[in-house]
C-alpha cells in the first residue's frame, strides 16, 4: 500500500508500466481519466508456485478500484503526521484488492479456463469442510496448470459478500437451523451481495473480447460477465468437495440455481 502513498515509486511504477489504469470497457486509460469506475491494476509480478506437487509459474495482477485508492491518497498527509490508526482501519475496512493469477500464455489463448473465486477464509485458508471453496479453488489452480489459464480472486466476497465476522454469526445461526441463504436475511444482509464485474474488466483487458470458459456452477457468474461485457462460451462443471459436513450448504446452493 505504501507504494501508493509515496508518488515517487507510483511514478515509478507508472514509468515501468508495472502500475495502470483500466476503464469499464477494459481500456487502458490515464491516471486522470475522469470516468468511474476505474481500475488500477499492478503487475505482472512473478509468481511462482506448487500446484498439485509441481512447480508452476504465474503472473500475478492485483487489482482495485480507484475510488477506493483515492481514499488512500486523500489521508497520505495525515498517515505522515501520525495517523497510522486511520491509515490502518482504512485499509483493513475500505480497501479490497483483488487478484488475477494466470499462466503466462493467458493473453494468447482461445477460450481459456477461467475461474472467478469468491474469497473464503474459512475454506480456502483454514480447510474448512462446511463449503467446497477450499476443494474448488484448488481444483481450479490444478485446472489451469494443466491446461493454461486463470485464477480470479475476489477478496471483497467473504461470506458472498457479507465479511468475514458478519459470516462467522451466520454459521452460529446455520448451526442453529437456518440455511446459509437465510442466515444473511437473518441479519439483515442480502442473500448475496458479490459484484463480478471489475473482474470482466480485467478479463476484457487481457483477452480483448475473446471468450472464456468459466470453471463455475453459479448461474449469477456467468450472467453478470456476459452483462459487463465479457463474453463467456460456455460453462465448465466444477463440483468437487461434496460431504457430510456441506450437504445441507450444498442443497440450498442447488436450490438456488446452482448447477451441482
């Protein structure tokens, strides 16, 4: 984050094109481009990884919205005066930065594998067996080293959209007979609030117009991309991670349209 606060690596970073803008159509546009939103994108960074017990390498695209960067920029005074605290609650509430990892050749193939991955702490980090992310992210990282690809990480999305603490009651209230969707109307939240359009942004960017396959079982996905523009062939079956600990949590995703 700091790398922002201090214009002389931001412009840095400018110069080196390792730091820029996008606009809603996937264009990429100056720092000063008035139209909203705008996506501020950094990268390619190296990335190398282990998938499936194999060495991989990635490149890494972390993704924002400037008007949440903005609010960054506005308090770099005040972070210089002695307000970390306001800095540090800043970041940890407003500021969610999201991720593209592809493989290398992304740019040139036709009709890549494409996941876009709700950010799940409890699965993809802990192990969870309450959801099947944990299972479905790494499925879709085995899915693109094989075959070439991207991983979409929506960090904004905990909970479809709710956080992380807003969830952890949710599960107290599943544990007590409600059903994940239900849960979040219990707390006044919608059933799912997530927004997948900055990530068609940064696939029209990278692809210019050519079709996906979304590795995807959600119906919401495949629609809100082909509404922002991104145009997507077809839908690829991504069921993994199914047992007795999610089989209620994965009757209500079928009830609500889910392909499983």
């Amino acid at each position: 984050m700091f790398s922002y606060v201090d214009k002389k690596i931001r412009d840095q970073l400018e110069r080196s094109e390792k730091l820029f803008y996008l606009n809603q159509q996937g264009e990429r546009v100056r720092e000063d481009y008035q139209g909203t939103p705008v996506i501020s994108v950094i990268g390619p960074i190296p990335m190398p990884v282990t998938i499936a017990g194999k060495e991989t390498m990635l490149e890494w695209f972390p993704f924002v919205r400037r008007v949440e960067l903005r609010q960054v920029l506005d308090i770099a005074n005040e972070v210089q005066q002695g307000g970390k605290e306001a800095f540090r609650q800043l970041i940890q509430e407003r500021m969610s930065v999201n991720s593209i990892l592809r493989t290398p050749d992304f740019a040139q193939l036709d009709e890549p594998l494409v996941r876009i991955h709700s950010c799940c702490m409890t699965g993809d980090v802990f192990g969870s067996m309450r959801c099947e992310c944990g299972p479905q992210l790494a499925l879709a990282f085995e899915s693109i080293a094989r075959e070439s690809g991207a991983v979409v990480y929506m960090s904004s999305h905990e909970g479809r959209g709710i956080g992380l603490w807003a969830k952890a009651v949710t599960y107290l209230l599943q544990d007590d007979g409600q059903d994940t969707y239900q849960a979040n109307v219990s707390l006044g939240l919608p059933e799912d609030s997530r927004d997948f359009s900055d990530a068609a942004v940064i696939l029209k960017y990278m692809l210019k117009g050519k079709s996906i396959r979304l590795m995807s079982n959600n119906p919401l996905k495949f629609e809100q991309l082909i509404a922002a523009g991104q145009p997507v062939k077809e839908p690829v079956r991504h069921v993994v991670g199914i047992g007795k600990y999610n089989e209620r949590y994965m009757t209500s995703k079928k009830e609500k349209g889910h392909k499983i």
